[in-house]
C-alpha cells in the first residue's frame, strides 16, 4: 500500500480545479479602477452640481470575483503545465441628476486565456506545495446599454497581454482536494478553490 502511494503521486496524472479570487487586478481591465476611486459616485448634491454639473451620476456598481477553472498535467514529480481560463464581471447603471432615472447599463466581461507552469517543492501523498506563473491574454467586451436611445448601443472589444504570478500554494487531499494559493496577477491575490486528480 505504502509503494502504491509513493507510486501514484509520481506517474503521469491530470487533474481539473475551479477557484474563486479577489478582482484587485482583473478590475485594471474594467473602467471600475476600484483601487483608485469608489465604485459608489454619490449623486450630487449643491445647486452648482445641479446646474453646471454632469447630467448624469453613477448607481451601484457589482463587481464579481475572479473565477477560474484549469487543467493541469504532471509529467514528473516536480513540475506541472497547464492552462487556465477565467472571468471577471463589471456592472454599473448611470441614472439621470434630476429624474433619477436610469440612463444607461455599462457592463464590462473580460475572459482570461493563459498557459501556466507549476513547480512543487513539496509532493507528497496529501499535501503539495508549490508555486507557479503563467502568462496570457484578457479578452475584454465593453458594452454600453442604453435605456431611452437603443441606437446608440455599443460593444468594444479588445486584446490585453495578462499575467498570473502565484508564489505560493497548498493543496490538501488525493484524489479530491482543496488548495488556497498567494500570489499577483489576474486570478487574485488570494485565491482558493476545489479540484479532482484523475490517476492512469
């Protein structure tokens, strides 16, 4: 048994994983820039803002975390290669000043395409501990809903270079495990998510 166990974490194997991070880079992506402004623009108050302001102000805004799901291999009991795909959504609503009503929808959705590599300094039966980086792309689809004025509704797509950077991780389990992982880069921070190994 002992020999089996040795064994399977080094033979060929693949394994699935879906995780859940923070959006501190992914919203570089978006036109929400929350590390810099608040994602709440209060309406305005004063009469100069009613009468020399903008016409209109903006609403809620929702943000989703980061959520990804990746296919791995491991060739050899050190490494890993793999790849990732991903999505990060941006909502916001812009309502009239003096109606409140709303004006326009601007919806941001940006996928994340990226190969990575993982290296494991520790590989054992139930746990690994390892750190990795991959390098991608962000497909980003801007969309601008207007409410009163259909004609101008738009979409704008773009192609962005994006990057993952995890500098350490931990998984916990055999064949069914968890992992949380740190790191920088467009799947979060932090981040943690479940995954299956599938064993030849």
């Amino acid at each position: 048994a002992q020999h089996d166990a040795g064994y399977k974490k080094y033979i060929p194997s693949y394994d699935i994983s879906v995780a859940i991070g923070d959006p501190m880079l992914a919203s570089f992506y978006t036109d929400g820039y929350f590390l810099f402004r608040p994602y709440y623009d209060p309406k305005p108050f004063s009469v100069d803002d009613y009468v020399f302001g903008p016409e209109e102000y903006a609403g809620n805004t929702y943000i989703t975390p980061v959520i990804s799901t990746k296919i791995t291999y491991q060739a050899a009991s050190w490494y890993k290669v793999g790849g990732a795909f991903g999505y990060f959504g941006y909502y916001a609503k812009k309502h009239d000043v003096f109606t409140d009503a709303i004006v326009r929808r601007e919806n941001t959705h940006v996928f994340l395409l990226m190969p990575e590599m993982m290296l494991l300094w520790l590989n054992e039966s139930i746990i690994q501990i390892y750190s990795g980086a991959g390098l991608g792309i962000a497909i980003t689809m801007k969309e601008k809903l207007f409410t009163n004025e259909p004609s101008k509704n738009g979409l704008e797509l773009s192609l962005l270079p994006t990057y993952h950077l995890n500098i350490i991780g931990a998984r916990f389990g055999k064949e069914l495990f968890g992992f949380v992982e740190y790191g920088v880069g467009f799947k979060g921070i932090f981040s943690a998510g479940i995954g299956y190994k599938f064993v030849k």
